[in-house]
C-alpha cells in the first residue's frame, strides 16, 4: 500500500511540475495580432456597406498607399523625441523613458478602430515578454485624453497612452495624414462615428499605424509602418528586435 502511496505521489509530483512548465512565459509562445484579426472577422456580422460605400473606401486606400508608399522612420534613424501628457495629466518624454531601457513605440488611430484594439490587447498580453528585456511599452494616438482615459480603464491597460493633440509626433515619425472629407462622412453615416468626437474640432488627421522599436541610444533598431490599417508589427517580431538589442550589448535576458 505504502509503494502505492509514493508511486501517486511522485505522479503528481511530476504533473505538477509539468503545468508550471507550460504555463512559463516563453519568447516562444507570445500572442499573435493576425489570429486576433482572424477572430474579429469570423465573429463579425455582415457588412453594411454597399458598393458606392466600398468604392469611396478603396479610393482613400488608393490614394493613401500613392502619397505615402514610404511611411515611418527607417531602421537606423534616430527617432525624434517627444514630450506628451497621458490621460492623467502626466507629461511623459521618450528620452527618460530610455534611460531605463528600450522602448516599443507604437502609433494607432483611436478606440473607434478595432484593429487597432485588438493590436493594442495582444501588446498588452505580450508585457511580460518585453519586461524581460527591460523594455517598456508607449502608445500614441491622435484621440482625446479623456477618450484614452475611457479605453484605458476598459481594457485595463497598464502602458502610457499619449495624446498627440498638434499632431507633431505622428509628423516626426512620417506617419501623419488627414481623413478625406468623403471617407469622413462615410465613417459618420455608415458606421456612426464621428472622428472630431475623438480627436477635438476639426481634427480629421490619423497616423498610419506604425511601431518602432528603440534602443537606449534612441536609435530605431525595428520599424513597421502599413497604409493598411489591418496590417500591424507582430509581437514576435518586436521580441526578435529585441533579443537581437540585448545581443549586440552582450546581455541576457535576466540582465
């Protein structure tokens, strides 16, 4: 009975071991933006939009990708510094924030966008990874404090969220372009939502959605900027970039 007893246990001990294992953060298992878009398109319900609605659409994408075919910063620029307030009226600049460490930079239109929430939900689930890197997280957006404020307390973010309210760091980083008026009013009577709402009077200007990845020097070392807004640098790309930082400095991951 006895050898029974201690045979249980050491199984237990062993399945035991095994869940802490699989539950360990890994660089090998971070949370992937595409599954993420592929799951909002299953779910999502039919469209609403007719062919006049699909052709102004493709028009402003047309006219976008022609304008801008080179969006964001390159790999070995310097990235600008910038000093903006969070929804709780702290200024915060990127500068300070890289003396602790590197810095993932990621620009995104506002909470109206789903993909840029789904975006912003897989970096939040992928801290823990940049963390072990000694790397923290900063999101820019062209929205309202008090909008960031709502979406943060929601979404129960734990990054800075800045406001660009003159739009002169989408600027710095070539991100920036306004909304024409006729994607505009589509965007009103189609889908109900109004981008001044967010962004204040007469602020039709959005980034294209673009992240950078910056090293303590402030130089960028990973950069992804897309016309097409459903299209977003993966986490596992970021922490390449990053295992890749540490590298060059002779660093491990618990330095």
């Amino acid at each position: 009975m006895s050898r029974i007893f201690m045979m249980i246990v050491v199984l237990l001990l062993v399945l035991s071991a095994g869940c802490v294992y699989t539950n360990e953060v890994t660089d090998d298992t971070p949370p992937s933006f595409r599954d993420g878009v592929k799951t909002f398109m299953d779910r999502r319900s039919g469209s609403k939009i007719d062919e006049k609605d699909k052709s102004i659409m493709a028009k402003a994408a047309r006219d976008l990708k022609l304008s801008m075919h080179e969006p964001g910063l390159k790999v070995g620029e310097i990235a600008p510094d910038f000093s903006l307030i969070n929804p709780f009226g702290k200024r915060v600049r990127l500068s300070e924030q890289l003396k602790e460490g590197s810095v993932v930079l990621a620009f995104y239109r506002g909470v109206w966008c789903p993909f840029c929430n789904i975006e912003l939900n897989a970096l939040q689930s992928s801290l823990p990874y940049f963390e072990k890197y000694n790397t923290t997280l900063i999101a820019v957006t062209p929205q309202k404090p008090d909008k960031s404020k709502e979406q943060i307390e929601k979404a129960e973010y734990t990054f800075e969220v800045l406001s660009d309210l003159d739009d002169s760091v989408m600027k710095a980083y070539n991100l920036y372009f306004e909304v024409p008026q006729e994607l505009h009013e589509l965007y009103k009577n189609r889908f109900g939502f109004d981008i001044t709402d967010y962004n204040g009077k007469n602020r039709l200007g959005l980034p294209i959605p673009g992240t950078f990845v910056i090293d303590q020097d402030g130089i960028i070392q990973a950069a992804f900027a897309e016309t097409d807004y459903k299209k977003r640098m993966e986490p596992t790309d970021i922490i390449k970039a990053l295992r890749a930082i540490n590298d060059s400095k002779g660093l491990g991951k618990d330095n």
